[in-house]
C-alpha cells in the first residue's frame, strides 16, 4: 500500500484526525504527511476544515479512492478487507 492510499484508509477510519494524529498512526515524521494531503485536496477526495484553530482533514462524502468504475471500487473493497485480514492472522 502506497502511502497516499493508507492516509486516505486512515482518514475514512479516522475523520477530523489532525496532522499529529495522522503522522502518529502511519509512522511518519515531520512534513511528509502534508504532501500526501495537498495531494488529496487537490484531487478532491480529502477535505480540510478548521476546527478550534487547528486543521482537520477528512475524505469527501461518497468519494472512494480510484473507484471510477464500480467493479473497481467493490475490488478495492474486497481487497483492502484481506490485507486488513492477512495482517491479524
């Protein structure tokens, strides 16, 4: 998994988180978290939001990353449930 792909898997388990809680999670340091977000916003599939002075990011209702063809979207599904799966075993 790309790191993109598990900050936006983060993000639908985890909305509002901020960039210390993400960066914490994903086991990453400094700034590079921020790359993979001004990614996402700029895709539009992450969205940002000022809560208590502090940015909190989120993943834009009814958006499912490269899920342009539905097949594609219950694949990804499907897969991301096995390696969450293969991960416990």
């Amino acid at each position: 998994m790309t790191r993109y792909e598990q900050l936006y898997a983060f993000l639908r388990e985890h909305p509002a988180s901020d960039a210390q809680a993400i960066n914490h999670a994903l086991g990453t340091s400094g700034k590079v978290i921020y790359y993979e977000i001004k990614k996402g916003m700029q895709s539009g599939e992450i969205q940002a939001r000022k809560i208590a002075g502090r940015y909190r990011y989120s993943t834009k209702a009814g958006v499912c990353f490269g899920c342009a063809n539905p097949l594609t979207a219950l694949f990804n599904r499907y897969l991301l449930t096995a390696r969450r799966n293969s991960k416990v075993a």
